[in-house]
C-alpha cells in the first residue's frame, strides 16, 4: 500500500475534414479552450493530449494562440502530446506506405509546429489490426494505446491490465496501454468521488497503472456535458478530488512515456483485429445487428462489463465497406489514386489531398452521423478529385477495365484530364462515379436509403424506451451523474418507419414500371417494377475514338441495350432501345438518375421526369436526424417508344 498508483490522464481532440467552420468554433469556446484553462488554473499535470491534424491546421488558421498555450504547456513535460495519422485515417486501412506518410506528417507538425518530440501513438477509433505493429515501429513509434477490449477478447483477465504489454510483428516491437473501459465511463459522466474510489481500490489491488484516454469532446461537446462539466462544477469537483488523492501520495499524475519507462511490462500479447465495443456492434449488417442487440439483451448487462462480455463481439470496422457501397467506393478509389500518385512521383499536393481523403468519419456510421453526412462524403470526393485532376493533367480521354471496388466483377473507368467516371456492368451498366474536376464534386454521391437496426429497435419499443430513458435520465441528473452518448443512443423514438430503396442508387438505373405505379408509391420504394436492370449483369463492349468513349450494354436475354457515351469535358449520353412489345402497352420505360444535387437532364423525346428528395432518417448524437442526400430524377417515356436518350451535360456551376 506504500506505493502509488500512476494515473495517465489521454485526452484526444479531433474534427473532421470538412467539418464546418461553426464547429470548430463552438468546440473552441465549449471544450478545448475551458479544459486548458481548468487544466492549468487547477495545475493539473501532466496530461496527454492528441490533437488531430484537421484541428491543428484549423488552429493554426483561425485560433493560433491555443496551439501557442498547448505549445507552452508541452516545452517543459507538463503536456505529452501524441502521434496519429495526420487527417484521422483509420491507419489498418491505408497501405503500409500511406500509414508512414500519415505519421510522419504528424510528427513534423509537432515538432514544427508545438516543438515536441513524440514517442506514443493515439489509434483512431481504436482500430487494432496485427500487422500495424511493423509499421508502427518503422515509424518511430514506442507505444500505443489500445481498448483493454482487445487484451480480454485474446482471454486476458481483466484484473493484469493495469501495465503496458509488448506486442510484435515480423519481429518490430512495440509497446501497448490497455484503455480502461471502467475509467472510460466514469469520467466525466459519474461523480469525481467514484473516479477516487476506483484508484484507490486498484492500488489497494496492487495495480501499478490506470489509463484513461479518450475523445475530449466528452468535456462539453457531447450532449448534456458542458451544463454538467463546467456549469454544475463536475470539472472542478474532479480536480479538487484528485488533488486529495495526489497530495496524501496515494496517486501521481503521469505521462505514457514515463509510466512506459517506470512500470514493469505486463508480457507478450498478441491481439486480434478490433475496435471498442458499440463500433463492432454498428459495423454489423442490419439482420446481424438485430440479432446482436437481442444476444447482449439476453445475456444481460451483468454478464457483457464482465470479461465475458469481450468474447461476445460484433464486426471488424473494415465491415463498413460491406455494408455501404458508398464507403467501400470512396475507400477504393482513394486507393487506386493513391498507387497511382506514387507511380507517379508522389507529386506533394496530390499526395495531400489523397491524404485528406484517408479521414476516417465519412466511412462509417454508428451513434455519430459519418456516412450520413453528405459533406463529410462530399469532401472526401472533392479531395479525391483534387488529387485526379494533378494526376491527369496531361492526359486524353482514356479508358480501363479492372475490379475497382473489389468485389470480383470488372468495372469500366472512363477519365480524361476533366473528369472520372465509373460503370458497373454487374449493376445493370450503372453509372457508380461521375466526377467533374472543374467542380472538385461526385455527382454520384448520394446515400441508398436503407433499413438501419436502430429503425427497427425505435419503431418497435417508441413510446416504452422514450419514457423510460426520459425517467432514467432526469434520475440520473438527480443523483449527481450525467448521461454518456451511449446511454442517449437506447432514447431514440420513431414512429413511422423511413422509406428504403429497392436497390443501391446510382446514375441510369433502368425499369419498366406499370401504369399503376405513382409518384408518391415510387417515392416510398412501395412497388414493383416489371423489369429491371438494377441486379443484371450486362455484357459490355468499349469503343474508344478521338472524340468519345462508348460503354455498349446489353441484357442477357436482349430486353434491353444501353449505350453510354462519356465525351472529353465530362458530359454523359445515355442511349436506350427495349423491346416494347414483350411489356403492357400502357407501361412505362424508365431511368433513374440519382445526384447529390439539382442538375439539369436533357431527355430526347421529351418526357416527364419525377422527382424527389432523396432522403434518409439516421442516429445522430443527438437523436434522429432527417438529412437531405440528393435528388432522384425518374425519367419515363412509354415503353410503346422503344428508344429514348438522355444526357447529363456538363456544368460549371
């Protein structure tokens, strides 16, 4: 009982790229600015902080002088500051390459920037896969900080995770901090005085250790937690609190580098691919997840905080890309650019504009929006297509056919020095990309509408969960502890059920629909085509001449032909023939394009076209939001014509 137990206090302060510039500055005066300056009023050092590099350079630009004060605070050890990807990248999804790149430009802004030297690395979303402890090494990292999650889904007991472990791969070592869930949920969400109990029972235990590293918007930025840090005096009560324990002896404050140098290592461990636990549950499709949710609630709370709870696991966070099409098509174009841009040279503004396409939040969804935000997706387009246009600069109108999205079916990639298009034969000759470089946007990047678990678990139990976690919450206040997001998430309501789409949207998705069918049935997704291209897999031939680059389809059973024709400044003709005969005469022929915004159709002969917002309900920290992705043109002509033509001509505004 004579020694102390070292406490490592990790903060990581992050915002996307892209994110809005009112953010940033409701986080500056919100979080980032009272907790620097409760920090140093309260002298409460050392600490460990990870800034992110979208946030740096966003300092840098608009607020320098807390870059300046963290700078201050780090020249004499009482801040450690932490290595990442610069943009956020989840680094098990970037080739080995790129993940050095990443880090490297990390490193050289904190030392240029902050004049420090780090060691540590933060792990962006805790994303742990095996083969980064090489890379990690080649990069000068020493440690990282990973979810003890990891440690106990590998059969760790829980209570020997209170030191560092070393781990390796091809034999490069490195160091690993298991994150304390227990801590992670404590604080700042329950009373300082159980935080207290909580180190002293470890030391009591003989635990050398306690981590906490988690994200610092929790310390106002998340719902409810400004009234409760700063208002109701949380942060004051915590600090007072440690203050107590640090002063009778009983804790030190400590940085990851000296409790490395200073804490006996725990042994070998090797982990396996994985993140923190409500990440594995959102990376499971729908049918899973329901089932998962259902599992867990058998099993009861009890059951999953005990170390039985690691063993009961969802998905892997690369499950993203297989359960959106949308995230696994921004994910592969990024790097397929990427291996070009170093084919290349690796020209530095290409590279960073790839760079800022890595930014992990638009590639995933769960209690935040990520996916579901269109301007996350779109700069992750615009980044990309900055990237392209460097890359083509000097080149014609060109075309390849390869597996971009590497799902075993060829694509056709269609780009000149203006823009870059994808087609997808197995989707019905759909149109998955249509990049114009003047505007640095995807038209095709809207969000398929589809059935998400937490549209089931809030239509199903609206009225009974609202009211009960409306209660809980208030008894919480009442007892002197705040809500965590992840409590907020079992509050979601939902009365009627959000419309989905039949099939994954893209630009010229061909059905014949009957005369029955209406605007607002087609809308809701509440028909039935007679036939449709959408999950047809179409033969292709490419015909490529000075002028245009032709992408001819045709059905298997010869219902329909389909010619694309992508002309050098980017503007896209769509040819149809069908058979009319082999439908009702009173049937319709259709075409859906679907775009991220207004754009002008040009259809020959004339049609009518329907259109409506795309748009989708989805879990937010806030609640459920209804975001606006796009808009669907339905193109119909009757299908007695047995040909129409429609382009998408090029814009520049």
């Amino acid at each position: 009982m004579s020694s102390p137990i070292r406490f490592c206090f990790g903060l990581h302060l992050h915002q996307p790229v892209g994110n809005f510039g009112y953010v940033f500055e409701q986080h500056v005066r919100e979080v980032y600015r009272p907790f620097l300056e409760h920090v140093r009023k309260q002298r409460f050092f050392p600490v460990t902080l990870h800034v992110s590099g979208p946030l740096i350079e966003w300092f840098d630009q608009h607020d320098p002088a807390i870059l300046d004060d963290i700078a201050d605070l780090a020249s004499d050890g009482r801040v450690e500051l932490l290595l990442a990807g610069f943009y956020e990248p989840i680094l098990a999804s970037l080739p080995r390459a790129d993940r050095l790149t990443q880090i490297a430009w990390m490193r050289d802004s904190l030392r240029d920037r902050l004049g420090a030297e780090a060691t540590g690395l933060w792990l962006t979303e805790r994303v742990w896969e095996p083969d980064l402890a090489a890379d990690l090494h080649d990069a000068g990292v020493r440690f990282a900080l990973v979810d003890d999650r990891h440690f106990l889904a590998s059969g760790f007991p829980r209570e020997a995770l209170h030191a560092p472990y070393r781990t390796e791969h091809d034999g490069k070592s490195l160091a690993l901090f298991p994150i304390d869930e227990r801590l992670r949920y404590l604080i700042p969400f329950q009373s300082p005085d159980d935080t207290v109990a909580y180190l002293r029972w470890l030391r009591a235990e003989g635990k050398p250790l306690a981590v906490l590293a988690d994200d610092g918007e929790k310390f106002g930025g998340w719902p409810g937690t400004r009234e409760w840090v700063y208002e109701k005096g949380w942060i004051d009560r915590f600090f007072a609190a440690m203050r107590g324990v640090i002063e009778s002896g009983e804790v030190i404050l400590s940085r990851f580098d000296d409790a490395l140098a200073n804490v006996p290592s725990g042994g070998l461990a090797y982990l396996p691919t994985g993140s923190y636990r409500e990440m594995e549950g959102w990376s499971l499709p729908t049918a899973a997840a329901l089932r998962f949710i259902a599992l867990q609630e058998e099993l009861g709370d009890a059951r999953l905080k005990d170390v039985d709870g690691a063993l009961v696991r969802g998905a892997h966070w690369r499950n993203f890309q297989v359960k959106y099409a949308e995230s696994n098509r921004m994910h592969k174009k990024m790097l397929v650019l990427s291996e070009l841009c170093r084919h290349r040279g690796d020209p530095p503004a290409a590279r960073r504009a790839i760079g800022k396409a890595q930014c992990n939040d638009a590639y995933w969804h769960g209690v935040f929006g990520g996916l579901y935000l269109p301007f996350l997706r779109a700069e992750i387009w615009r980044n990309l297509s900055v990237a392209e246009e460097e890359l083509r600069a000097t080149e014609g109108l060109e075309v390849e056919t390869l597996d971009r999205d590497w799902d075993g079916h060829d694509e056709i990639w269609v780009h000149s020095a203006a823009f870059s298009a994808l087609v997808s034969p197995a989707r019905g000759g759909a149109v998955e990309e249509l990049t114009r470089f003047a505007l640095a946007e995807n038209l095709a990047d809207t969000l398929t509408r589809r059935r998400e678990a937490y549209h089931e678990i809030a239509h199903r139990e609206a009225s009974v969960r609202a009211a009960n976690v409306r209660a809980s919450s208030v008894a919480i206040m009442a007892e002197g502890s705040a809500p965590s997001i992840h409590d907020m998430e079992h509050s979601l309501s939902l009365g009627d059920m959000p419309p989905i789409d039949l099939d994954d949207r893209a630009l010229f998705i061909e059905r014949v629909l009957p005369a029955s069918v209406t605007l607002a049935n087609y809308e809701r997704g509440l028909y039935e085509p007679l036939a449709s291209t959408a999950r047809l897999h179409l033969t292709a031939r490419v015909r490529r001449d000075a002028e245009s680059v032709e992408v001819a389809l045709a059905s298997p059973d010869g219902w329909i032909t389909k010619r694309l024709t992508f002309f050098p400044d980017g503007t896209v003709r769509a040819n149809f023939t069908w058979h009319a005969l082999t439908f009702p005469g009173n049937a319709w022929f259709t075409t859906e394009v679907s775009l991220s915004r207004s754009h002008a159709l040009i259809p020959s002969p004339e049609s009518e076209v329907w259109e409506h917002p795309i748009e989708t309900v989805a879990k937010s920290e806030r609640g459920l939001d209804r975001t606006m992705q796009g808009v669907s043109y339905l193109v119909r002509w009757p299908v007695s014509l047995g040909e129409a033509t429609v382009d998408i001509p090029m814009r520049t505004d």
